[in-house]
C-alpha cells in the first residue's frame, strides 16, 4: 500500500564544471535524472544520468558549435538585370503599342465601309 514515490525537481539554469570529463565524473546525479554538465573551458557538454535505482548511465559527450546558416545563392542565369528587364519591358510596350494602333487602324475602317453601305 505504501509505495515509495519519486518526485523530480526541475533543474533551472545551466551547470557549469571546471575540469571536463572528470568534473562530469564527480558530479552527483540524482536516481532517475538526467543533466547537461556544460564545460567552462571547452565548447562541449555532457549528459550525465541514474536510472531509477541510483546506478549510472555511461556519460555522453558532445560538441557544439555556432550553427552558420547559408544564404543560397542564386543560379546564374536564372535572373536578369535591370537593364536587361528594361530592354524587355520596353520591347512589351511597343508591341503593345502597335497592336493597339492596328485595331483602332481596323476599327476606322470597318466603320467606314460599314457607313459607306
């Protein structure tokens, strides 16, 4: 009836060791907890942890380092330039341009033959 009960307390902040592997070594881990031991000297951290008996987990090691995203670059070819977008847009309008010439030009004139009826 009167089962033991393991109650966790939340870890706040960092934990931070002097001397790497063998701080984390010596560093006492509850039954059932786990923790990131945060090396002062070296860009490193280890996670140390019990199981729910006391017994240690083996310590795991990690490196990090400062993530550098990578703007993609753009194919080349893939865009134009100003002036090239230019050329373009001004070739577009003249087209248009003339276009709308020969439909008022066509206009006129149906309009003429259909009053000359």
């Amino acid at each position: 009836m009167n089962e033991p009960r393991y109650c966790q307390q939340p870890l706040t902040g960092m934990i931070w060791i002097d001397d790497g592997e063998a701080g984390a070594n010596r560093y006492p881990v509850s039954p059932g907890m786990a923790l990131a031991l945060f090396d002062k000297h070296e860009s490193r951290f280890f996670i140390k942890s019990a199981d729910i008996s006391g017994m240690p987990n083996p310590i795991r090691e990690f490196k990090y380092e400062e993530v550098i995203k990578e703007t993609k670059q753009p194919e080349q070819g893939s865009y134009v330039s100003k002036a090239e977008f230019e050329e373009f847009e001004n070739s577009v309008l003249t087209k248009v341009d003339e276009m709308m010439q020969k439909y008022i030009s066509n206009n006129r004139n149906n309009n003429h033959k259909n009053k000359g009826e």
